[in-house]
C-alpha cells in the first residue's frame, strides 16, 4: 500500500520487536516508523531500529505511551533517547513522498 500512495505512511506504534520493525522497513516500505519505547524493548532496541531505518532512509519519530504506566520511562529519558537518535540521523522528508534530503 505504501507504494501506491503519495502519503506518507508511518506505523509501528504497536510494533513489539525488532523483526516486526525489519518487516515493516524492507516488506511494507513504510515512510515513518514510530516505535513506542515502552513496547520495543526499550532504549537499546529502539537504537537498533533506528539504525534499520536510517540504512533504508526510513524516517523514525520516537514516542512513549505514558511511561509512568508501563514501566516507569519519565519524560527526561524520552527527550533524551529522542536527541540521541535525532543526532545521528539527517534525513528530513520533504512534503512529498519519496522525496529525502540529506542535512549535511
């Protein structure tokens, strides 16, 4: 479905593991992926996604479905896992589909 849209797709909200994540990058060809901290394993699993996505210029926008409930991810940590994988990643999407540019 990806594919044949000119939309953006991002998902993985509800994705809980690294081959979810692989499948939804090189299968589904999704735009964003979203991986939820609290569901993915965490701050170390959610490094190894990240690094998935930025191999295939796949953009990743971290989210946390409130910490305190699951497990006790405070919003410091998350601003903190957030700059660190937005350090390494300068890949912006455009308003258009398909369409990346590199910030440096």
């Amino acid at each position: 479905m990806a594919e044949s849209v000119d939309t953006l797709i991002a998902c993985g909200e509800q994705e809980a593991t690294e081959w979810g994540f692989r499948h939804l990058i090189e299968r589904a060809k999704v735009d964003v992926l979203q991986p939820d901290l609290t569901r993915c394993g965490g701050f170390t699993a959610a490094r190894k996604i990240v690094h998935m996505a930025e191999l295939s210029n796949v953009l990743v926008i971290l989210i946390l479905v409130d910490g305190l409930a699951y497990g006790g991810i405070t919003p410091l940590e998350r601003i903190s896992a957030t700059a660190a994988s937005s350090c390494e990643s300068t890949n912006v999407p455009s308003p258009s589909k398909g369409s990346f540019k590199s910030g440096m």
